[in-house]
C-alpha cells in the first residue's frame, strides 16, 4: 500500500492527498450510486480499473477510514466494503462533482439523479445519506452478529 504524506496544512491539499485520484473517486461514485460492495464487483466497472490499483485504492480507502470492510458471509476469501460515516460525509462533494461534470459533459450522465439535483439538491443529497447511514449500520449489525 502506498503511504499517504500530507504535503501541507491546506485543506484542500489534504483532502486531494486522499481524494486526488481518478480510480478513488470512482470506486466511491460505484459505492454510492451503484450500490457496489464487492472487490468483483468494482472490476466490472466501465473504466477497466486494474486489480493492483483497485486493491491499493480499497486499502487506502480503509486505512482513512471512509470505508469498512468485513468478511463475506457466503466465503471466507471475499471481502465487502460499506463506506463508514466519514465516507458518507463525501457525499455533497461527490453530487457537486456529478452536477458539474454533466454540465460539461455532453453525455450527461444518469438523467435521473441529475433532475433529482436539480429539483431539490439538498432533498436527494439527504435521501441518499438515509440509504447509505442505513446500508452501514446494516453492515455493521451483520459484521457484529457474525462475531457473537
């Protein structure tokens, strides 16, 4: 795994230490819109990234705490990722980079969540921290029941 060094005390600097990569953002978009948990399942993404990226990304990801991970329950070998509370705290950033990347895009994106952002940005972004404070806690109830 790739150490993080904080380059300075500027916040966006160490937000971008963390955040600053293509491949980051994108297993974070799967997570939140695509509801992705799986290492197999983040591979089958559009973009093609490569196993040693996504296991480097997912590890960094971890050790920052924005995601937790547990054993799968239907095998031992597989892991699941579930973003914690400081992940999910990502979320409006994450939407203002959907809402602004489809204005200069001139293939949009999904139609649907962007007239969700249009109509009422702050409405979608709460429905979508509900849906992911709800997957997490699951996760963490699962994770619990698992070890008792």
């Amino acid at each position: 795994m790739k150490e993080i060094k904080q380059r300075s005390d500027c916040p966006i600097s160490f937000s971008l230490d963390i955040l600053g990569d293509k491949w980051t953002l994108l297993i974070l978009r799967d997570m939140i819109f695509n509801g992705k948990t799986a290492y197999g399942e983040f591979l089958q993404s559009r973009e093609k990234i490569a196993t040693n990226i996504l296991a480097d990304r997912l590890s960094i990801l971890y050790n920052q705490g924005l995601i937790d991970k547990r054993v799968g329950t239907d095998k031992k070998s597989k892991f699941l990722y579930s973003l914690t509370k400081k992940g999910i705290e990502l979320l409006p950033t994450i939407m203002e980079l959907t809402i602004w990347g489809a204005k200069f895009n001139p293939f949009g994106g999904n139609a649907v969540l962007l007239e969700e952002l249009r109509k009422d940005k702050e409405g979608t972004i709460q429905k979508y921290r509900e849906r992911l404070s709800k997957n997490a806690n699951d996760f963490i109830d699962q994770e619990e029941s698992e070890t008792i």
